[in-house]
C-alpha cells in the first residue's frame, strides 16, 4: 500500500463551532463535533486508502472522547489551524508518506468514495487536489508529496490554495460534490443537515436528532 496519510484537524471539544453556541449548550455541542468527527473518520476507513490516519488536536480530551485507537492522536503543538496541519505534514513526511490529504472535520455527509474519485486523480506528482466548501474554504486538500505547499486555511481559503498552487506551477485539481462541499458552521447548516439526512444514516444526523432545539425543529418541515 503506498504510504498516504489522512490528516483531520479538530480546533478542540469546547472552542470549536462557537457560532452554534447560541443554539445549542456546551453539552450538546459537543456531542455533534464528536458525530461529525466520527463520519469524516468512517469515510476514511471506508475507501481504504490510507496507511495512517491522524486526528490533530489542542484538545487533549478529544483522543479519549472520540475512542480514538493508539497512534492516530497527535497533540498539536501550536495555535490555529495552519499549525496543526503544518505539524501533521512534518510528522507525515518524516515517516516517509507520500501524500497527504487534509479533512476538516465538519464535513459529516463525505463518503469513501468521494475520496477515491479525488484520489483517482493521479496524472502528476507533484500535485494538489482541492475541494471546496460552498463557504469559500478548502473541505479537504491533497498533496502530493506532502510538504509541496504550505496550508494557508482561513477566510476564503480554497482561492488562496489555488493562487499558490498555480503560482509555483503545480498541478491543480478541483473536485467537488453536494457532499465534500457541505460543512456545519451555523445553525442554517443544523437545518439543512437534518434535511438531506432524514432517517439518520449518519452519526450526526442521529445525533441531530436529539438534539436540534425545538425553534429550529420547527424550520425542518418548512
């Protein structure tokens, strides 16, 4: 198996999603960062592409919270995003990965195929494939090898990666689908999750379930 990591950031149980804190309380919010984590993992597993797979945190809780398995949980040493994923690059690259491909952690509705289809895109190396969310940001990011380009997450994210990628003269592709380019940031998004998964096939749409509060319950069926 050629040595291809996933890497899948969390900003950590209680900071993250701090624009949903006025829908659901700490308790709550934290059960669905956890759901969402538990899919985009199930995703990886499913498309059996990778020889390791990491979960980068601050949150020391999350290893222990997300029953994550011994040596898949890297402490993340730094502040903010980019510091984790420029972490889990070095990391991968020192153990001889020949790609990486970085997903957020709020993309509940990926599928392992999704992964394949970006992975079937394998014309040149050095390469970067780039997904982006409806949002302007980069839902999940390959790069082949590893440490061809710097992350640079942020506002508009996934036009920043392309313009760096193109700059350099990189093979660029972009690859998206209604379910690489959906992510959960609002309570909007609660709304349209419950909506595109009624009968809870994923660990966040149960989890939604229990629960989405009462005033947005009553959008759902608008």
């Amino acid at each position: 198996m050629t040595r291809d990591f996933a890497v899948i950031p969390v900003k950590g149980l209680l900071e993250s999603k701090s624009r949903l804190s006025r829908s659901l309380g700490s308790r709550d919010k934290k059960k669905l960062i956890l759901a969402m984590l538990k899919d985009v993992l199930t995703s990886v597993e499913e498309s059996e592409l990778f020889s390791r797979v990491l979960v980068v945190s601050p949150d020391l809780n999350v290893k222990a919270e997300a029953n994550l398995p011994d040596g898949s949980f890297l402490p993340q040493e730094g502040q903010g995003l980019n510091a984790g994923v420029r972490q889990s690059t070095l990391f991968a690259t020192r153990e001889n990965a020949a790609s990486v491909v970085v997903l957020l952690a709020d993309i509940p509705l990926v599928e392992g195929r999704d992964l394949k289809e970006l992975y079937s895109v394998r014309d040149n190396v050095p390469r970067v494939v780039l997904s982006p969310s409806l949002k302007g940001g980069t839902n999940v990011m390959v790069r082949v090898p590893p440490d061809i380009m710097p992350p640079a997450y942020g506002r508009w994210s996934y036009s920043t990666h392309l313009r760096a990628a193109q700059r350099t003269g990189l093979a660029v592709y972009s690859v998206s689908n209604p379910r690489l380019s959906f992510d959960i940031d609002t309570p909007e998004d609660l709304i349209t999750m419950r909506r595109r998964d009624p009968h809870g096939r994923t660990h966040t749409a149960r989890c939604l379930q229990q629960v989405t509060p009462p005033h947005l319950v009553a959008r759902i069926s608008k």
